[in-house]
C-alpha cells in the first residue's frame, strides 16, 4: 500500500517534572529532510528521535517541535550580589546626606536584592527521556495514519486512470491493426501521382517498399510495453515498500512509448489515442510526486 508524505502528528502529556508537547508535520520532497526544534540541552532525545522517524519514514519535508512547560515553582531565595553592590554604592555616596548610614537589612529589602530562584529541569534523564520518545512515537503514528489515507486517496485515482489507459489500448489495438495497409495504400496513391499513371513499375518493388513503411510505423512492440509497465504500476502500488521514486520512473517510461506511438500514428483518430494517453500520464506523474 502506497503512502503520501503530507501529514501532521500531535501528542501532549504530563510528568512529574512538567508538560511536553511534541507536533510533527511533513510535505512532499525527493528525500528525507528533518528540521527540528528542541530546547537546549535535550540533544539526547533528538539523535534518538531522528534514528526513529529515519526507520518509519523514508521521503519528505518533516518538520519537528518539541515544547517543554516546566511549572516555575519556588526553588529557594537568591541573593543577586550584583544589585546589592550597587545600592551599597550608591548608599555610600550619600552617606552624608542622611540621618542615618544604610544598614544590611535596608540594603536587602531593596527591590532586585533577593528574587526567587525558578525551579527548572537543568537535567534531561533516562525516564525523562523514554517518556518524551514514547510521545513522539504517537505523534509519528497520527502523522503516519494521515500519510496512510493520502496514500489510499492516491491509489484510487491511479488505478482509475491506469483502467482509462488500459481500456484505450484496445482500441489502439485495432487501430494499429488496419495502419499497415494504410501506409501502403497511401504510398501506392503518391507513387501514382507522381508517375502521372504514365509510368509501369516494378510490382515487387512497390511491395517492399510498402512493406518497409509499414514495418517502421508498427506499433504494437509501443502498446505491448504500455500495457507492460501498467501492470508493474499496478503491482508496485500493493507493495509494502515505498514506491515513489520508481512509480516517477515509470511515469517517464509510460510517456515515452506514448509519445513513440504518436509519431508512428498514420492516422488522426490513433493519434488522439495517443494523445489521450499522455494526459493520463501527465495527470498521474503529477501525484507521483505525493507519494512516499
């Protein structure tokens, strides 16, 4: 079954030491492109998270982000020594200005002095870390579901129009059938026009030259490897491997035999089958580039 490679995965939950969140969203690209976004200090998580999504996804433009929502808890007072040097500065410069020298406990009561110490995660463990893989590991099962349904979306449409073509072979089939005795009878008629009618020739010769044309303008070997490379698009389409890229190969195999039938075609109505044909091929290699 094939896969698109347009999705996005969320997941969110709790920890003793806080909330995380992870959101993970991928576009079409001809390889796996990871950009990610992590907090400092959690490059533990993100080579493992990338060794992970590397053995479930094999083509696109991922982006991932992970947040962390710590509670700011009291942790503790801190004397910030930078602000209380300052206002000693200060408190001795106008020494002389006061009824009474700054004390200690004046000085600490000054707004800056003391704060209160954020508790925070300074450091990423092994059970922090298995809970944040667990989380992702649901985030890339909703991204993967949604490439699951592109992908099933996509099959249908190939399969439609690969039926449209096949049912076209037939009748380029019984075209191509009666374009031998076309392509002589044409020639026979400009051999006559050129001759004036005037001229006896060599009835062998005419034939084999008839023959020549005839055999040139075959284009049965075209519709056999049409209807060839349907069916390996057709097979490729159940596989359980990605199949993008040689999906986008057979769509240029497909539209050149398409494009060898139309300049073989010795008659209009063969060469709106063509035609026909590489529009189809057109559509479809149009959405080969959204799958995975």
């Amino acid at each position: 079954m094939i896969r698109g490679m347009t999705g996005f995965g969320r997941s969110q939950g709790q920890a003793s030491w806080g909330g995380w969140t992870w959101e993970v969203r991928s576009v079409n690209g001809k390889s796996l492109d990871m950009r990610m976004s992590l907090p400092p200090g959690f490059d533990p998580v993100e080579f493992e998270a990338r060794r992970r999504i590397k053995d479930r996804l094999s083509r696109g433009n991922l982006q991932l982000q992970l947040k962390i929502d710590v509670p700011r808890e009291a942790g503790g007072s801190v004397v910030s020594t930078r602000e209380l040097a300052r206002f000693a500065r200060l408190a001795r410069s106008f020494s002389g200005a006061g009824p009474a020298p700054a004390s200690l406990d004046g000085l600490l009561a000054l707004p800056g002095v003391i704060r209160t110490a954020p508790k925070g995660v300074t450091v990423v463990d092994e059970a922090m870390t298995a809970t944040l893989l667990a989380g992702l590991e649901a985030a890339l099962d909703e991204l993967v579901q949604a490439r699951v349904r592109e992908g099933a979306m996509l099959e249908g449409l190939f399969r439609s129009m690969l039926m449209s073509i096949a049912s076209g072979l037939a009748e380029a089939r019984a075209l191509a059938g009666v374009q031998g005795e076309m392509i002589a009878e044409r020639f026979r008629l400009r051999l006559a026009e050129l001759t004036g009618g005037g001229v006896t020739l060599d009835a062998d010769r005419v034939l084999q030259e008839a023959a020549l044309l005839a055999a040139r303008a075959d284009v049965r070997e075209e519709l056999d490897r049409l209807e060839a490379h349907i069916e390996t698009f057709l097979t490729l389409l159940d596989a359980p491997d990605a199949a993008g890229r040689k999906l986008d190969f057979l769509c240029q195999e497909l539209n050149r035999e398409a494009n060898t039938l139309c300049s073989k075609s010795a008659s209009l109505d063969l060469t709106k089958v063509g035609l026909a044909f590489k529009s189809l091929i057109d559509q479809i290699r149009e959405q080969v580039q959204n799958v995975e």
